[in-house]
C-alpha cells in the first residue's frame, strides 16, 4: 500500500503532544483502528503512518529523535515505546520522577521549562520533591548560562528559579551584537541607589578622599598579584571533550572597538597571545553609558567544568543583617574577576579566538562558572570579619547606623582593599546613601520594599490568554511572596491552571486581581533587628500552611519581618488536625531558620490542636522528628484560637 493511499483514506486526528494525558491514549486508539481498516501490517507502514499523523511539539520531538535513532531498523512498538515515555502518563511515579532527573536544555528555554512542567504535573503530589530539590534539577538541566544566574541569585524555588531564567533571558537587542546566545552583564544584578546619577565621593570628607584615590578610581592599571590569597581553578570533568570554537566575524563598526579592548587587555597584561585549542567566541557587551566589554562565550567550557561548592550569599542573608542601618554605601569592584590571578596550567582553558588571533587570560575572565565562588572565597579573605560589610558579586556594601560611624566604616574597607591593591570603580560606586536599590528591593533605614518599577510590571501585566502567560506571572510574582499573606493559597487557582488542570474561570479571575491589589498598595517589611524581639504565628488548613514573623514590643506589633506559606501535598492532606499544626510549625521554622535558630521568640499556635497531639501515646516516627526539630530553638509557646489560613 502506498503512503499516499494511507493518507487518503486516514481521518485520525493529528498528535501534537499538547493536550491532556488522555491525548496519547485516544490517538494510538484511533491509529491503531486505521491499520485493521486499511489491512496494515508490517512495521514500515505504520511507523510512517504515525509520522505522518504527528504534529506540533510532537513533530518537533521526532525530529530529534530520529537523529538519534534508525527508525528504519525499529519496531513500531519500539518508536510508539519512546512516544509513551515523551508525552504519555506514566502510571509508575517512579519512571517519570526518574526523566525529570534527567530532563535537559536542548533548545530554548521556552521549551526546556514546557518539557519539566509538563513532566512534573505528571507526578503524584506525593512523589513532588521539596523546592530544594526541584530547584536543583531544574538547574542541572540549563544551558551555563542560566544555570550560573540561578546560582548567583540563590533560587528559593522552582518558581524562583524560573522567574531568574527569565530575568536573564530578557536583554535587549542593543546590548549583545552577534550570532553567539546573548550574556548576562553581571553588573546589571547589583545595587543601585534611588534616583542617583552623579558622583558622590566628592561628599566623602576630605580625609579619605585623599587617602584613597589610587583605590576608588575608573581606571584599572596592571596588576601585580603578590598579595592575592587564591587563584582561580578550572577543573574539568573526566572524559570531558574540550570545546574548540570559531572566530565569529563581528560587524565592521564594532571590529574596531574589539581591536582596542583587546590591545588594553594585553597592554595590561590581563591576556597574552596563546596556542590553545580549547577555545570559545568572543562577543561585545553594550554597557548602559553606551561603552563596550569583551565578554566571551564559556557556556561549553562552564558545561565541562566541576561545580566549586563553596556558598554564594543570598537575598535573605542580606535582609537579616541590614537592621536599622541608615547610611549605605557600595562599592563596584573595577572589573573584579581581573583582580584575581588564573592558575598558570588552567590558562589555556580561557583561550578565546578572534579574526586578530587566539588570546588566553592571566586573570579570572568573566563569565566562568565558578567565578562567583572563587571570588566570594577572596573577598571573605579580605572583609568577611567586618560585621558591616555584605559583598555579593563584585559588589561591596557598607552599612551604618550613623553617618560618623559610616565614615570609619568606609576608611577600614577601602584601607582593606588597598592593602590587597583592589580598586573600586568610582563612577559605578555610591557613597553615604540612605536609600538603594538591590535585586528588586528598596532597602533604607527599618523598611524593605518591592522595587517600583517591577511592581508596576506586575500592575499592567494583562491577564493570561494561554498557559505560559500565567506561568510568566506566577514567576513574576512568586518572588514577592514574602509581602503577602497565604501566597501560596491565594494563587493556588492560578497554579492550577498553569499547571494545566482546570481552564481559567472566576477563581483565578479573583486571585489574579487580588494579588495584583495587595503588591500595589504598596507592603512594607521591616529588617531583623538584633536584640529586638520576634513572634512567630502559624495556623494550617486542609489546604496549606501559613505564618507571619513579626517584630513585637509588648503586645504591641512593630512589623512584619516576612510571610511564608506552602500547599499541602498529597498525604498531608490526609494528616490530623494536631498534626497538620505541627507540619505548619516545622515548615515556618525551617523557613525563618536563619532569623531564629540562635534567638529567643515566641511561637504562637492553635491550643486545642497541640494539646490533642501532645496527649497521644506513642507518636509516629514523623511526629518524633518534627519535635526533635523543635528542640533545636528557644521558643516561648502562646496559645490561640485558630481561624484557618484559607
């Protein structure tokens, strides 16, 4: 039978792998129908009858597939055995959690997050891994170049994770000339003071302005690395395949620019002429004043490289030591991945080609996975016994609670820093500011609060015509989760149907609004306050767990340090009342660990609830451990009447 005749006589509707998980049964069905009416029977006829009945995501996937296999030599009970794997629901959770593992970025990002959503609202909610976890595969699978923003922002969860991927993605067109995949400039992730342009060491007091002119300044001589404590490594996996790259032709006006950085870089001997086959492209970076870096594409070498564990910081370690500072001031560190030596045998492995030739860095290059942490490992070296100091990036910030302390503050950093002969990039550095900007958070003296302009974002986002427009808001928002109270079970309906299960309709038509009502009105956070006090309060629902960390005086409440809230999954559901007051007691603590594992507090909690589970004899193993959990703080228990977090 000729494949036009197939055609002709087949009505069977095309499998595009984006329905329900009633799709893939119903399709293999109906063509397994067509082959008793059209007498099919070998495996070649109804291999390419299946081919010519596959659509969209579905077709897409063939395409890869067959590259990697010769369908020609496969069974057509093989092929429909990789379709059933790819789209089908797999009724052991085990399999699917197991190609969550192994789920990787093959293509765009777009694609790479449909592909781990859709496998993840596979699973039973039993079987979902805590957001440590899920944020961990979610990262494994990434191209390098969304997997190191996701370190550097330290992800809470997968949601989180996403909404950075996303951030990442986003650069415009201006900014990155070429065909190579578009960078992240680092610096565009740091601090910012509101509504400051001009240049404020001027206003330092005269004394230190004098002092350190050869450490706060724009230009970054050569550098000599006798004082440095470490050199950056890169150790690459075994077995490992060494990329080898092409000279990318940049565009004739830019040919120019990349000639002259080049020539500083090895002016200065940051870069030397090299023999190395281990290459990657080099590209142009457009800064914000309308300048150029060279910025050099390590996705492949980063991709080979062995993860350096040592900690990033992270937003909340930030918000935890702020307190009721009133002066700020932050310092960019001049191109600081240059002011760390490369050790000599790794240098090879920098190499980058360009039509002028291939060159190798002396220096840490930007870009390299482990960059952050070996230069985080450096800056703990030379400021990290300085209470008032927070280092994220190549950024230094300084905090005060009164300006003539800040000035002393001030001096003791920079005299650490020319000890080191580090410098400070004076135009993209901010001194004595009572107000800035990090990483979508205002922070000033006793207030945290969400970014303006992201705030309006989420104000005029339009609401969700598809699956991926909801994805993209709860993203957006999920990072602001701390403002609001019941997060997690006020946008359960949005979650819903971006996961698919259920179509967008009155509910999510209210907690759309809401949330968007509740970050407008502008929430306010207070900072941690050493010595002040601190009430917890957690209540738990058939739905979820909550809780409100609150600064008190007295009975008196001074502000919300953050909310937490979390969905109950599977089998908690099904927990007691008293239990489920103690899951929420668990979950908070664990949540605010880093607030109040060495302080005194007091926890507030429904009295019936714990009574009841106190009073049974011979608690499970899980009871036991959530009370071994407990032990760890130094809590005083009040009692309430609960009203349920909905």
């Amino acid at each position: 039978m000729h494949h036009s005749e197939i055609v002709f006589h087949s009505t069977v509707k095309p499998f595009t792998g984006d329905g329900d998980v009633h799709e893939l049964p119903t399709f293999l069905l109906e063509l397994e129908g067509r082959f008793e009416q059209g007498n099919i029977r070998t495996d070649p006829e109804k291999i390419s009858l299946l081919i010519l009945h596959l659509g969209g995501r579905a077709a897409r996937w063939f395409v890869k597939y067959r590259r990697e296999y010769d369908v020609k030599m496969m069974t057509y009970e093989e092929v429909v055995g990789h379709l059933r794997n790819r789209f089908g629901q797999d009724s052991n959770a085990m399999v699917i959690l197991a190609r969550l593992m192994e789920v990787s970025q093959n293509g765009t990002l777009a694609e790479y997050n449909d592909e781990f959503c859709s496998l993840l609202c596979k699973l039973p909610a039993e079987w979902v891994p805590p957001d440590h976890m899920l944020v961990a595969l979610y990262w494994r699978g990434l191209k390098p170049r969304y997997s190191i923003a996701i370190l550097q922002a330290e992800a809470m969860d997968l949601s989180d994770a996403m909404r950075i991927t996303a951030m990442n993605s986003t650069l415009n067109k201006d900014e990155l000339y070429g065909d190579s995949p578009r960078l992240q400039n680092p610096r565009d992730m740091g601090w910012s003071p509101v509504g400051l342009e001009e240049d404020t060491f001027e206003e330092l007091p005269l004394w230190i302005q004098e002092r350190y002119l050869d450490t706060v300044k724009d230009d970054l001589p050569s550098y000599e690395f006798n004082n440095c404590s470490v050199e950056h490594a890169i150790e690459f996996k075994e077995h490992s395949e060494e990329p080898r790259a092409r000279a990318y032709k940049l565009k004739c006006r830019l040919e120019k620019v990349a000639v002259e950085l080049i020539q500083d870089l090895l002016d200065k001997g940051f870069i030397v002429p090299s023999k190395s086959t281990c290459t990657s492209q080099l590209t142009l970076v457009k800064e914000k004043d309308a300048t150029y870096h060279i910025a050099i594409d390590y996705r492949r070498v980063n991709n080979i490289t062995v993860k350096d564990p040592f900690p990033l910081p992270t937003v909340e370690s930030l918000l935890a030591r702020v307190g009721t500072a009133g002066h700020f001031t932050i310092l960019n560190l001049h191109n600081g991945q240059f002011q760390i030596p490369l050790r000599e045998e790794d240098r090879y492995k920098t190499a980058f080609i360009t039509t002028m030739g291939t060159f190798e860095f002396t220096v840490m290059p930007e870009g390299l996975l482990n960059g952050p942490n070996t230069f985080a490992k450096y800056m703990a070296d030379v400021v990290g016994d300085l209470p008032f100091v927070f280092v994220y990036m190549g950024d230094v910030l300084i905090f005060s609670d009164t300006e003539e302390e800040h000035w002393t503050h001030i001096d003791a950093v920079l005299s650490r820093l020319a000890e080191k002969k580090l410098v400070s990039r004076r135009s993209d550095s901010h001194f004595n500011q009572e107000e800035f900007e990090y990483l979508g958070y205002v922070i000033s003296r006793n207030s945290i609060e969400p970014a303006r302009d992201r705030i309006e974002s989420i104000n005029h986002y339009p609401k969700p015509k598809c699956v991926k427009d909801a994805q993209r808001f709860l993203s957006m928002i999920n990072y602001y989760r701390r403002f609001i109270p019941n997060f997690a079970m006020l946008v359960k309906p949005i979650l819903q149907y971006a996961c698919r299960k259920t179509i967008w309709w009155e509910d999510q038509e209210k907690a759309f609004d809401k949330v968007k009502r509740l970050l407008r009105t502008g929430p306010v956070l207070v900072p941690y306050k050493e010595g002040a006090s601190y009430r917890l309060t957690t209540e738990a629902s058939k739905n979820g767990v909550a809780a409100v960390l609150e600064e008190v005086a007295g009975n008196d409440t001074v502000g919300v340090v953050g909310y937490f809230s979390k969905l109950l999954k599977g089998a908690q559901r099904h927990y007691p009342e008293g239990e489920l007051e103690l899951l929420a007691i668990v979950e908070a603590l664990r949540h605010f660990r880093y607030i109040l594992q060495k302080i005194p507090f007091t926890l507030r909690a429904d009295h019936i609830n714990l009574a009841l589970l106190q009073d049974q004899s011979g608690p499970v193993r899980r009871i036991s451990a959530w009370f071994e959990e407990l032990s760890e703080y130094d809590f005083t228990l009040e009692y309430y009447l609960e009203q349920s977090a909905s």
